[in-house]
C-alpha cells in the first residue's frame, strides 16, 4: 500500500474531525441552555407533585439528543478510519525514486516523492505521536513530499535510514493496533539476558547518555568497569544490528532512538523496577558441614503428609511416575 | 520407593538430558569464542582502514596511482563471515535451550529417597548410582536461571551427586521440604519457558483476595517484612494479615508463595521463589496491579507522559 494510496482515508479522517469539532461546539451550547431547562424542569416537576399532578415536559431536548448522537457517530467513523489507516499502514511503501539517493554539501540528502503530496497521511503519522508536520523520527524527516535525511555520508547510509523510518512507520501503526512489535520483544529479552543488564537498566530511558553520565550512575571508577559501559555499546551494536536502540551522536554520546524508546517502556512494563528482595546469605553446603541451629519456623504448614505417587510425580516427574 | 525399571527410566532421562546439556555447552563455548574472534578482527579492522586510507591519499595526491587490494576489505569479509556463524549458532543454541527447557519441565531428580543421610540439622539424599546429573548439568541449570551454581531452592540445594535439604529434623519433613523446592523449580522452568498454564491457575486464585496479592506485592517491593509492617501497609489489623500469611502457607498453595524468615528469633514473612515467579506474572497479566507497586519509584519514560 503506497502512502499516497491512503491519503484519501486519512483526508476523510480530517474531514471527520473538523466536523465532529463543530458538533461539539454545539453540544456544549445546548447542554449550556439544557441546564437552565432541566432546572426549570425539576421545579415544575416538584410542583406537580405538590398538587398532585402528573409533570410531563421533557428533561432532555430533542436537539440536544439527536447531537450528542451525531457527535458519537463521528468518533465511531473516526475510529473505524483510524484502525483501517493503520491496517494499511502495516504494509505501507514510499513512493520514492528509483534512483541512487544524492548527499549535498551539508550532509542532507533530499528525496522527494513521486506524484501528489501526501498531506494528510504525514498530518495523521504525525499525530500519533503528537508531533507537527515535518515529523521527525531519529533524524530522519517526513514530509508531505519528501523526506529529508541529515548527517550522512553515503548514499548506503541514506537507504539505511530510509529502511529505518519504514520500520519505525510499521511499528507506529503496529502499536496503535495494540499489537506487540517483535523487535521490540527481542530486544527487551536479549538485554534482559545479557550480561549488559545493570549498564542498560542506568540508562533510565534517558534521551542522550554520555560515558560519564553511566560511569558516574554505575560507581563504575576502574578501567574494567568503565571498559564494560563502552563495551556494552559496541558489542549490541554488533550483535542487534539494524535492531540497536540508540543513535551514536558523537564519541562517547549515544541517544536512544525511536525504537529504542519503546524497548524500554516495553522493558519497565516487562520488567517493572521494584526493590530487590535481599537475598539469604550463601552458605555452601558439603558433607560433614555442622550447620547453625536456626530457630525453626512455627509449624504453618499442613502439608507434611505426602502420597508416594504425589512425591514420585514431583520429583522423578510424569514419565516415571 | 522406585521400582528397578522406573530407576532405570530415570537414569535414562537424567542421561539424555546430560547429553542435550554437552551439546549447549560445546555451542556456548564455540560462541563465545566466535564473539571474541570478531571482537579481536574489528580492532584490527579499525586500525588497518585508517592506515590504509592515509596511504591511499598519499599514493593518489603524490604518484596519481589508484589503490590496491585493500586489507581492510578482506578483514570486513572475514568478519561477516564470522558474524554470519555466530548468528548461525545463536539460532542453534536458542533452540537447544529451548529444548533443554522442556526437558527439565518433566526432569526427575535422581536423588534416591531410600537412603537419607543426617548432616547435623541437614539431610542429604545421594543420587542413584549411574545417574549423572553432574557439575556440567547442575552449571548449566542455573545459566538459564540466571543464578549462581548450586541450585539453590531455599532450604533445599541441588549439588553435582546429592540434594541436601537444611534444618529438616526428619526424613518425613525432608522430602516434604524437598516437594515444595522442586514444584517451585518446576514452576521457574514453566516461567522461562513461557508454559504459563499452572502459573496462571495459581495467579487467578491469588487474584480472588486482594489481600493475598496485597501481601504478595508488599513482599516484592520490601522484602522482608514483620506481621505488623505488613498490615501498617495494607492498612489491615494484625490478626487479618497473619490469617492471610497463614492461609497461604497451606498445603491447598503448593509451592508455597511466602514463608517465615529464617533469621533467628524472626516473625517476619518473606516471599518464596515461587511466591517471586507468581507475583511477577501477576504484574506482567494485570498492568493495573502495578498501579499501587509504580506509585512509589518508578519513573516515567518521555513516552510514557
């Protein structure tokens, strides 16, 4: 699905918010003179009662009925439209030339789309992340026609970048579908795993980290412990590749990119921070060890009396038993 | 305990497992190796492109002489190639885990229940003869528990040849200490292994009284903690909190979620690797039982405001 090919939903999608804007402009004059009403209403009703009578005027208008009504028709249709642009968002390509992207003098290449402006698809990308148009995603530019890419050398590097902002556009549209990203799951088990663990967890989701910032959070003061921090980035640099989650901005800055950021919301919701439990004293265990009497813990349990079969099944497992 | 044809089912099974376990090893080992060779080749790499290049420079200003056949290129080849094996044996060894994983959801313990030995306050149980659930086997289970060897179960510790089951006064009170560790080991390996079937069933009944993951989550986030802290918290009388506690140290919670202390002369209550593993997949299913958790804490991700 090319990004121009969904232009027209997501103009529709304009049309239908301006108007469901107005109507609530509406709403909120009606149920202003709707308040005045009802306590017209209330008192007239008390009234009848008082004499016995039965009250029946209306505590709610027609008008202001019939609006609340067209106001969640509108957000029904806006969602409706908003799920089908993401849907085809999820497969979407850029009409975008074929040919070797060009670098200027300033580092910038300029890839400008082939056919009408997309101005509301870009608008509506943009919105998800409560952006303006141009809308930036890790330095990389979206225009309604064009994208801009900065600080690159070569043309590989542009295609790289391009291949990122793709993926990133799927990702977008893959969120708000309320799916997971398996890039994102991949990489949140692969730091969990790794032996990297502590030093991504000081990154705190932070924007920019620099050596020193980490060095300083990690009380990390001999050259093996700073060769860690710097290790950390160049070897998941190489081990995730394309799926590595920060943006180098000079030597020794990192930024956490766009994917990045999610892999560490993910990561806290996987993994929430909560205080360590203080582990038990290790005590190494040998024949012929003399073990300190403890105080035994009361007798809590009901669950001294064990079948064979139950005992068989937990310890020689299934099969055996 | 065992018949001499189910002895001989386990000792099969401990040995298929050992194999499967050689095999992780040799591929771990062969990683690691790969990761150090290319570690090795990129800082040559670095070091080779900038000579190379100042010399292509000096060659084409001084002589007009195009560049030979770059080093630097055949290093970056070399390294492709080896990022090429090492992805190659990552898949692989991803998939033996896996493998080892479901094997050690039905592994028997060898230990023979027959013949306890007293080690002071502790007994041991030593495994069968033949069954070799050695160092290599023992080592490797705790890599994927992300812990230290031995396997450490609480009172109950899995060694290379025997288990030993500490401050258990008799046989009786071993084994059953020894069927609560392995049911929580059990549960560890259903953990990692995302098999979330009886984890499940054990979350939604803790789910049916918020004191009881009340007190699960105040255990998280404090560790240890006395009746008294535990009921200031969750703003119940004392009685009510050591009800609750008590409930859930009874055989109808098996393994059980918390336990008592071990320091001397404590009434405090903390939680079991179990009661660990239960209470993290609460949080992970029900977002909302964070809430309470996140308000002290945690902060929030530019995206998350």
């Amino acid at each position: 699905m090319n990004l121009a090919d969904i232009e027209h939903k997501c103009k529709e999608i304009d049309t239908v918010r301006k108007q469901l804007e107005t109507k609530q402009i509406e709403l909120q004059r009606l149920e202003s003179e709707d308040k005045k009403k009802t306590q017209q209403a209330q008192i007239l009703e008390r009234l009848a009662k008082l004499r016995g009578d039965k009250y029946e005027g209306e505590h709610e208008s027609e008008e202001l009925m019939k609006t609340k009504k067209d106001a969640e028709d509108y957000q029904k249709r806006i969602k409706i439209l908003e799920r089908e642009v993401f849907k085809d968002l999820m497969d979407v390509t850029f009409p975008i030339p074929a040919e070797v992207p060009k670098i200027n003098s300033e580092r910038r290449s300029v890839i400008n789309f082939e056919g009408t402006p997309c101005n509301h698809t870009i608008k509506f990308i943009a919105s998800i992340l409560n952006s303006n148009v141009p809308f930036e995603l890790d330095k990389t530019e979206l225009h309604p026609d064009k994208i801009i890419v900065t600080n690159v050398e070569k043309p590989m590097q542009v295609v790289e970048r391009l291949e990122a902002l793709h993926n990133n556009v799927v990702r977008l549209a893959r969120i708000a579908l309320g799916e997971r990203d398996p890039d994102v799951e991949s990489v949140v088990d692969y730091l969990y795993g790794s032996n990297y663990r502590e030093v991504w967890e000081a990154v705190k989701g932070r924007k920019k980290i620099t050596y020193e910032d980490l060095n300083s959070e990690l009380e990390a003061k001999t050259p093996k412990d700073q060769k860690k921090i710097r290790n950390f980035f160049t070897n998941i640099e190489q081990i995730l590749g394309g799926k590595f989650p920060f943006i180098r901005e000079s030597p020794g800055v990192y930024g956490l990119s766009f994917l990045g950021s999610l892999v560490w919301k993910r990561y806290r919701d996987k993994y929430p921070e909560v205080k360590e439990i203080p582990k038990k004293p290790h005590r190494e265990v040998s024949v012929g060890d003399v073990i300190e009497e403890e105080e035994k813990p009361g007798p809590s349990t009901l669950n001294k009396y064990l079948s064979n079969n139950e005992i068989k099944e937990v310890i020689y497992g299934k099969e055996v038993s | 305990m065992l018949t001499e044809d189910q002895k001989r089912q386990v000792i099969a099974s401990v040995q298929r497992f050992e194999e499967k376990v050689s095999e992780y090893v040799k591929g771990k080992t062969e990683l690691k190796d790969y990761e150090r060779k290319i570690q090795v080749k990129m800082g040559e790499l670095l070091k080779v492109a900038e000579e190379e290049r100042q010399m292509e420079i000096a060659m084409e200003v001084l002589y007009g002489q195009s560049k030979k056949e770059s080093v630097a290129g055949k290093i970056e080849e070399e390294i492709k190639s080896l990022q090429k094996k090492t992805e190659i044996l990552r898949n692989e060894l991803t998939k033996l885990k896996t493998g080892l994983l479901e094997q050690m959801r039905n592994l028997p313990i060898p230990a023979d229940l027959e013949n306890p030995k007293q080690e002071d306050s502790s007994i041991a149980f030593p495994f069968f003869e033949d069954a070799k659930l050695g160092k290599e086997g023992i080592d490797t289970i705790c890599d994927l528990f992300r812990q230290e060897p031995p396997i450490d179960l609480g009172d109950v510790i899995i060694l290379p040849g025997r288990v030993v089951v500490k401050d258990a006064p008799s046989k009786q009170e071993a084994i059953s200490k020894f069927v609560q560790a392995i049911r929580s080991f059990r549960m560890r390996v259903d953990s990692l292994s995302k098999s979330y079937e009886q984890i499940d069933e054990m979350v939604e009944r803790l789910r049916k009284s918020s004191q009881y993951s009340g007190i699960l989550k105040v255990l998280l986030r404090q560790g240890t903690l006395s009746l008294k802290e535990i009921a200031r918290i969750l703003g119940i009388d004392e009685r009510k909190a050591y009800d609750t506690c008590y409930n859930l140290t009874r055989s109808n919670w098996s393994p059980k979620p918390i336990q008592r202390a071990h320091a001397p002369h404590s009434g405090d209550w903390e939680l079991t690797l179990a009661g660990e593993i239960l209470v993290n997949r609460l949080l992970e299913r029900y977002p909302d039982e964070r809430l309470e958790l996140n308000s002290k804490g945690t902060t929030q991700t530019e995206l998350e405001k």
